[in-house]
C-alpha cells in the first residue's frame, strides 16, 4: 500500500513515470501494473505538453493522442534539460541519471543560457520588467539581427576568415531568426479531388511569396560572403595596427602614410595592410580583383533587395503628418529654381554644383529630397480628391495630371534622389527609412530588411578591405621603380 500511495503523491506533483521505473514496480504484487499506471497517469489532471524542438516559441504542439504515454521518453532524457537533484528525486521515488549530461561540454551550456536569454529578450520585446511596454516583435527581431551581426563582425576588420566559434554562432542564430519566416504563409486557392472524383476547390498554405522569392537569396548571398573571407585564408599581405608596424615591415614611414590618402581621419582603428617590398605578385592581385567584383555585385544585390523591401513597407502616418505643407521651403530656393527651371533636368548636374564635401550633408540633403518628394505627391493628389492621407495617396496615384507641376516636381525630386544614393552608396538611412522600419508591424518583412541590410554592409567593407590592400600594392610598386 505504500507504494501505491507513493505512486499516487508522484502523479499529483504533475510527474510521469519513466519505463524503468514501471518495471521495478511491476515486480512487487502489491503494485500496480504498468497499464494500470498509465491509466492513471492519464486520469491525472497534469499532462505536461512537449514540442518538437528546443525553443518551444517556433514549435508546433504535439498531438496527445497520436501516442501512448509508455512510448514517451523520460523527462530526464529531454535534450537541453539539467537532471534534477538528488533529493527532489529520492522523494519522488525516481533514479537520477548522471550520465546523461556528463558527457556534454561546459560551452554548450553557456551558448544555451546565451540563446535562452536573447529569446526571452526578443519575447518581452526588449522591455526586461514584462510590463507589456516593449516594442514591437517584428522591430525586435530586427534590432536582434542588427546586434548579433554587431557583436560577430564589429571587430572583425581584416581580410582574413572569421572565426570558427564566431561562424558557427552566426549560423546558428541566424537559423533561428530565419525559422519564423517557416511559420509566415498566405493562402491560396488549389484544386482537390475526393474520394468519389469530384474535384472541389480548397484554400491551401504556402510559404509568402515575398520571403519565398527573396529569403533563399539571402541566405545565397550570406554564403557566398562567407566564402570570400575563407578565400584569404593564406595571404601574401599582412596587418599592422594603426601607429604600429609589423617586424616583417621594411617600409616603416609609407605604411603610416599610404593609408591616410585612402581613409578619412575618423577612421584611425581600422588595421593597416602591409605588403612586401617588391608588391603583391600577378596570382594574389587577380584573386584579389576576383574577390572584389564578386564582393561588389553582392553589394549591389543586397542593396536592391534593401531597397525594395523598404518601399514595400508602408509610410508611417506620423511620418505623413510631420510634413511641411511647402516643399519649396524643405529644399530651399537654390534647389527648387533648378527644379523648376526649363523642361529638362539633369540631377547629376545639381548635386555637382550644390559640391557636397560630406556624407552627413549628402545624408541632409537626401531627407530634404524625399520629404519634398512625398510633400507634392500629396498635394497633387488633394487637388483631385478631398483626402491627403497617404492612404489615398497611393490609391489615387495613376489618377494624376502628368502635366501638373506638383506631379512633375515630385518626379525630378525622386530621380535626384536616386542619383544622390547611387553616387553616395554607403549613405546611411533616410528618416524616412529608419521611420518605416520603427513603426513596421510585419514580421516577415523586418527579417527581410534588417537580413538584407546587414549584408549589404559585411559587402561593402569586404570591397573597402580588398581596396585598402590594392591601393597599397599600387602605391609600393611605383615606390620601387
């Protein structure tokens, strides 16, 4: 009877029995058999739910009658699951196994209680007191993307490949953001026949056709980038640290002074490259030129990918409301006469004569452009309807006079924007840009976006790596002659 009764304490706290412990019971008459305790078992009202992964936020619920409890593991065999004490389990009449987890390295628990935390992190929507007062998920996942992508390439400044620890982390967690992206479908109608040959017409899940078109890009992208640091793995060329020169140097002064002419002052931690005497030889420059064109056009992909997303997402209406109803005073009356002024306009010529010395003014004068931009599409479109959101903005856009001024202005305002962005390619957000991304509410496109945007900058300075040690073989052969 006592063993019954203990039997029946361990069912109440919630546990179930493993098989082990059914047949060391089943050898006691006084026992109850081991369908008698799965009986049980399942007339208790705790039945503690599985999923079908670690991270129980991307999973989907097991069916409970698919299986018997008997064919269930342990809780002790859970993967990820520390065994329980010693004591709790004595009381609970169970047997602790400590070769379970013996055998796993110290690093797989830290990397777990890592992930544990950044997922809890991204729950609570980055407002650790889980008052409700966090933002957004999708801005969440975004603002994750952005500082892992921080914390695995901030320091990682050289033509070299990454390391293996910080490779793998990257691979890992990237999975997971990317594994919502299975979850994100739309539905579509599809044909399916019964059993008597009838055919009927039914609403089907399938992936969303904008993370299905430009997700497995990315993730090509991504590889593809990977691959081009492993590439360097042995190098003719070698870093100094700024102020510094490496023994195998016999140029002390042109290094300090090769970089100077290729960076800008605020750029003085950046590691300088150093080659030898005689320059790079034929093989190491056209790999390097290789490498470069390859890096390039992966830039310019995932800047059109960027691009794209974010003109997807919709324009905030506070972004909308904080518009001045003038677009002539956003620009000013230097821009606004050129606009104006005769029937062609040439945006490579203005930006020429407005003589930008830095990206912080070419940054300026792109929000002024784009919010003169949509400051006359919203008023070429209130003069044809009563409305002026955006909204009807959109709606209305195709109902437009080509020939209203307002319409042709916003035209030329959106061509020069272009051409200041292809000319400024490192230019960093607009605030419009950085709006769209604060106040988006879609998932799959803040995966998207910050996914693409990342890229685009590991490219960028892969290129401006590759420049850097180009430039100084350049500069080291006419030295020599």
């Amino acid at each position: 009877m006592d063993s019954v009764s203990n039997s029946e304490e361990t069912y109440d706290l919630g546990y179930q029995p493993s098989q082990s412990s059914l047949d060391q019971n089943d050898q006691s008459s006084s026992s109850p058999t081991a369908d008698e305790a799965t009986r049980l078992s399942m007339q208790s009202g705790y039945s503690f739910c599985r999923t079908n992964s670690d991270i129980s936020a991307f999973s989907e619920p097991t069916d409970d009658n698919s299986s018997s409890f008997s064919e269930a593991p342990s809780p002790l065999y859970w993967p990820g699951m520390k065994s329980p004490k010693a004591p709790v389990l004595s009381r609970l009449g169970m047997q602790q196994n400590n070769h379970v987890l013996d055998d796993e390295p110290e690093t797989e628990d830290l990397e777990l209680d890592m992930m544990k935390e950044r997922f809890s992190k991204l729950l609570l929507g980055q407002d650790m007191s889980g008052s409700g007062k966090g933002v957004s998920t999708a801005v969440s996942i975004s603002n994750s993307i952005t500082n892992l992508y921080a914390s695995i390439f901030g320091q990682h400044l050289r033509l070299e490949p990454l390391h293996s620890d910080k490779k793998l982390m990257w691979k890992r967690e990237m999975n997971c953001f990317l594994s919502i992206c299975d979850y994100i479908v739309e539905f579509a109608p599809a044909l399916q026949d019964l059993q008597d040959g009838t055919a009927v017409e039914v609403m089907c899940s399938r992936p969303r056709s904008d993370i299905s078109m430009n997700l497995p890009a990315l993730r090509k992208l991504d590889a593809l980038l990977l691959e081009i640091l492993d590439s360097f793995e042995e190098t003719e060329f070698w870093y100094a640290e700024q102020g510094s020169m490496s023994g195998k140097s016999t140029r002390s002064g042109s290094f300090r002074r090769i970089p100077a002419l290729q960076r800008k002052e605020e750029k003085w931690w950046l590691p300088v490259p150093c080659v030898p005497s005689g320059g790079l030889s034929e093989k190491s420059r056209k790999h390097l030129r290789n490498k470069r064109d390859c890096a390039n056009q992966i830039h310019k992909a995932a800047n059109a990918l960027n691009n794209s997303i974010l003109a997807e997402m919709e324009i905030p209406d506070l972004y909308m409301a904080s518009l001045p109803k003038s677009g002539k005073a956003i620009v000013g009356d230097t821009v606004y006469r050129y606009m104006c002024s005769g029937d062609k306009f040439t945006p490579d010529l203005l930006l020429n004569c407005l003589n930008l010395s830095s990206e912080h003014e070419a940054l300026e004068l792109a929000d002024k452009i784009e919010a003169s931009m949509y400051t006359w599409r919203r008023k070429a479109c209130s003069m044809t309807h009563s409305k002026s959101s955006w909204d009807m903005v959109k709606d209305f856009m195709s109902d437009i006079d080509r020939t209203d001024k307002n319409h042709i202005l916003a035209e030329r305002a959106e061509s020069l924007l272009f051409c200041l962005k292809q000319r400024y390619p490192e230019l960093s957000q607009t605030s419009l840009d950085a709006s769209k991304i604060q106040h988006n509410r879609d998932v799959g496109k803040a995966i998207l976006e910050s996914y693409s945007r990342v890229l685009e900058g590991l490219a960028f300075n892969v290129v401006a790596w590759i420049e850097d040690v180009l430039f100084v073989d350049k500069t080291t052969r006419n030295q020599d002659q």
